[in-house]
C-alpha cells in the first residue's frame, strides 16, 4: 500500500485555488503564455514511500554457555548461517555481544576449556514483515523549441523570438503531471492542466537570467526546485529578415545536446556567438586534421616497420631516436595519416562530453605525438600521458566518471562507498588500473600497439580533463572566496585547467594567490602565467602551445 501525504494533497489544492482567484483563466494555461502570480508558495518537495510486505523466513538461535550449557540469550535472523555480531548485539546486549566478538576459537577435543558462548539453531518459521521503499519522485527538465544546436560553439541558434520549454516528468504509473510553475528573473508564472510549459524568453544581458522550475504530480507533492542560467543575446546584422539569437542554458535539467564543458561548474557562458578556435569542436573531420611533421612519432613509425627508412642515413634515425631529416621525409604520408586516425572519435567524444575537440588533439599532439604508448617517463602513459597523480585527479573530481570505470574493475558493493572513502590499497589498484587502460603498449599486436585500447582512452581523458576543470574551480574558489566565472573569463578558466593537468593544483594555488596579492581580481592568464615558477615553470609554454 502507499503512503501518501495528505497535508501536501491539501497544500496543492490550496495553492490552485489562491491562484485561480488571481487569475480565473489559470485553469486553461497552456503554452507561450504562462501565466503570471503575484507570489509562488514553496513546493512541498518529493514525498513518496510505499509499504510492502515481504516473506521470509525467520531462524531462531541460542546462545549458550560453554561452562554449564546454560542460555543466554535468543537470535531471531532472517538467513541460514550463523548470527552476525550486530544481531547478537541487538538481541543479546552488549555485555554478551564484547564476549562473543573476542572469545578465542574453540576446539572439539578440548570444549571443557573454552570459553563464553556457542550458538545452536533451534527453530524456523515462515514469516512476513513490512518494508518501506522510497518511490521515485517527478522531475522537470528545461529544452528549446525550434533551435539548432552548433556544435562548434556549443550554444544554440534560433531564427525565431526563443522559446524555453520546461517538461515534467512523473515515473509512477498512474499518476500525472498536473501543473508546472516556477520563477524568471524572479517573476512567478505557472502553467495549470499541463505537464510542458513554454514560454517566449526575451534578450538578455551577457550574465543571463534565473530561471527556477518545479513539477506538481497528482500523487500529491512536487518535484524539488531545479533552477537554470538562460543567456540569450540577438544578433542583428542589418537585415531585419535576417535576425536570429544566441542561446545558452546551464542547468543540470538541460535536455538539449551537451553544454560547453565545466561552464555550469564554473557559473559561467562561454563567449557570445562561440569560443576561440582552439575551444572550439568543428563538425567535420576533415576541419581537425592536421598536417605537422613529429619526428617522434615518425621515429616510432621507423622502429616498428610502418615506414622503410632503410636508405637513410642511420635507417632515418637521429640518437635519442628520433627521425633525422631523411626519415621524416620517408615517413610523411604514415604521420600525417596517423595523426589524423583519431579524429572523428575525437569529434564525437567532444559532442559526448562537451570537451573541445581542439583542445583533445592539442593535448594529444603535445604529450606524445599521438602515439599512445609509454612516452618519456615511465610513469606517463597514453595518447595524453596519464600518470597515477592524474588518474587520481580523475576518479576523485569526475564522480560520474568513477561510477562508469569502478565497475570495471571492483564489486559494486566497492565502488558504491565512493572514491573518496575507499581504502588506500584499493584506491591505487584503481589508479594503476586506469593507467593501464589508456596504455597501448602490446608486444603481439601490429605495430606494437592495440589500438582499440588507444580508440578507448579518447573518452577517458575527456573525463579527465572535466576532473582537472572541477579541481581548477575548486582551486579558484578555494583562494579568491568567489565562484571561477565570477573572477575569470572562460577561455582564461581553460588555460587554469590545463595548468591544472600538466602541473597540478598545488601549482595553479601558488600562482593564484601571488597574481592575487599584486594584481588583485580578476584573474587572467596574462596575471597568473609569471607567478608559475620554478618546478611549475613548464605550464607556461604548455599552455601556450595548446591555448593558441
């Protein structure tokens, strides 16, 4: 049977009545033209649990006393083995419960020694006992209508006045969505006999407007208050046929394709009308590809058999094994095809995760050449030269991320305590682990990589790479006392990012603070970049070389 809050039914007809009577037409609400309130009572909030009765069987143990066989106490357990400790706790007390956690093992050929108590299974019955289930609550989600998403500047286009479109959801069967309400820029509005709401939404400014939204179901209570940031910025060009607008929307409800990454984590739009290039995710391959001569990668290309460059001088190869003029002239055309072999999974990883897909190739090219093997160090590995510190960095900031790659490698039971609250041991089994899984390196395999293993590790460092950005924000907010895009711009929080990456938060503080204490807010690159220094000196051009 269910539960059901009746003070929450009697609440919601309350509020539908006092709405009513300020406005009689609330009644027939539908669509672009919510209707206005003068104030909005809070929602109760999701209140569902149902009852339901389970059959089992309940087993009935004694505790007795080794000395005398004399009863101690009574366990009722619903499984077959023995009582844990925390049933002999709850039924026998906790005198009984210290004897029985500690007493030693005791033999057989020598019971008129041992000590405290034996459990023996005395009986067994069916049974029925109630369970209380929390259900699934509804939910409200925030689209666009008749927008296209640009991939390449992850906003959204509209040749028409834009409209938002707030959905709810019920899961349960049986039940509705009756009414959406909910506030913009602080006005209340409601939309009554609906499960969609939809709304013109007007320009803004470059900061955007609040937008927060609920559900009410007819199981009597309400989805929890989501909110939303909506920039919408109209490009006129002259022609009056030929207005359109920029949008933007964060918010953890959003249903459209996937956000510039890190902006709503950071509280903050990317630029108007789309990032810088090097920010930027083009649509097609072709647009990503890239024709640099790597001597590393042609080296490696010599060494395995890819490229005969056996009438050059030294086989192509300069000491250090890297390709000498000749072999990258042998090996041009299998660079620049290599180079390029990731690029459509790249693309599509980008539009997955929301990372730009410059930003992956740059980061490829500059930490290993795109050969997805064991680089410089020992410790650095992969297309993007994971390293345990980065692999920590990962599973620690990117929970969603860890709830995928956990299960790969533990039991679920594990991976439910979370990253964080694991053990040490277990916590490096998993940084190894993921290390390994964006390492290519195979001796039996062609070329001496298993490119599957490197078609793998796209995905897992664009997660990476969110990781770094939840650290850098973190670091941001940490040092100043304000949220990252309040105090730097978007393209600015990408190159801390990549600082972050490279150097690590340690770093990124240090520079911070100092930028901080001569410059003062707001942060910038040009500010933060001189106060890198000594072991954190690298990121300077690292984050030049990416960030252009």
């Amino acid at each position: 049977m269910q539960k059901r809050s009746w003070v929450n039914r009697l609440l919601l007809i309350v509020i539908a009545i006092s709405n009513l009577a300020v406005n009689p037409g609330a009644a027939s609400a539908s669509n672009l033209d919510p209707l206005p309130v003068s104030e909005t009572s809070p929602p109760p909030g999701p209140d569902r649990f149902s009852v339901i009765a389970v059959e089992y069987t309940a087993f009935e143990w004694h505790l007795l006393t080794w000395q005398g066989k004399r009863f101690a106490c009574s366990v009722i357990v619903d499984h077959e083995s023995m009582p844990l400790p925390g049933e002999v706790y709850r039924d026998c007390g906790e005198d009984i419960y210290d004897v029985w956690i500690t007493q030693p093992p005791c033999t057989l050929n020598d019971i008129k020694n041992c000590k405290g108590y034996y459990a023996v299974l005395i009986d067994s019955e069916p049974k029925e006992k109630e369970i209380a289930l929390e259900l699934p609550a509804a939910s409200a989600w925030v689209s666009l209508e008749d927008c296209e998403p640009v991939y390449s500047t992850s906003t959204n286009i509209c040749e028409t006045k834009p409209t938002l479109v707030i959905t709810g959801m019920e899961p349960l069967p049986n039940e509705s969505i009756i009414r959406i309400e909910g506030t913009y820029n602080g006005e209340s509005f409601f939309c009554e006999d609906t499960d969609t709401c939809k709304f013109r939404i007007p320009e803004t400014d470059e900061d955007g407007a609040n937008v927060e939204f609920w559900a009410y179901s007819t199981y009597g209570d309400s989805s929890i208050i989501y909110d939303a940031q909506v920039r919408v910025q109209l490009v006129d060009e002259g022609d009056p046929d030929q207005l359109y607008w920029y949008v933007d929307v964060l918010s953890s409800q959003w249903q459209g394709h996937v956000v510039a990454s890190c902006s709503e984590s950071w509280d903050i739009f990317p630029p108007v009308g789309g990032t810088p290039q090097w920010l930027s995710t083009p649509t097609q391959s072709e647009d990503l590809s890239s024709d640099i001569p790597y001597t590393y990668l042609a080296a490696n290309l010599i060494l395995q058999g890819a490229v005969d460059a056996g009438s050059c001088p030294d086989g192509g190869l300069s000491p250090g094994n890297v390709a000498n003029q000749c072999g990258l002239e042998k090996s041009r055309d299998a660079v620049e095809a290599w180079q390029n072999q990731f690029d459509d999974l790249i693309i599509s990883t980008a539009k997955d995760t929301g990372v730009p897909a410059r930003l992956l190739k740059s980061l490829f090219a500059r930490e290993s050449q795109f050969w997805p093997g064991i680089f410089q160090a020992l410790g650095d590995v992969g297309l993007g030269q994971l390293t345990e510190n980065g692999a920590d960095t990962a599973l620690f900031w990117n929970r969603s991320f860890f709830n995928q790659f956990c299960p790969l490698v533990m039991d679920s039971e594990t991976c439910g305590e979370g990253y964080a609250n694991l053990d040490e041991e277990v916590q490096v089994e998993l940084r190894r682990a993921l290390v390994g899984s964006v390492n290519a390196t195979c001796e039996e395999c062609p070329l001496g990589l298993d490119l599957s293993q490197a078609h793998f590790s796209v995905g897992v460092f664009a997660h990476t790479m969110i990781a770094n950005c939840e650290q850098a924000g973190q670091v941001i907010y940490n040092y100043t006392g304000n949220s990252p895009g309040e105090v730097a711009s978007y393209e600015d929080l990408w190159k801390f990012t990549l600082v972050n990456y490279n150097a690590g938060g340690g770093c990124l503080a240090e520079a911070i603070t100092a930028a901080q204490g001569i410059s003062g807010l707001p942060l910038t690159w040009e500010s933060v970049s001189p106060h890198l220094l000594g072991a954190c000196s690298g990121a300077v051009d690292y984050v030049n070389d990416i960030g252009q």
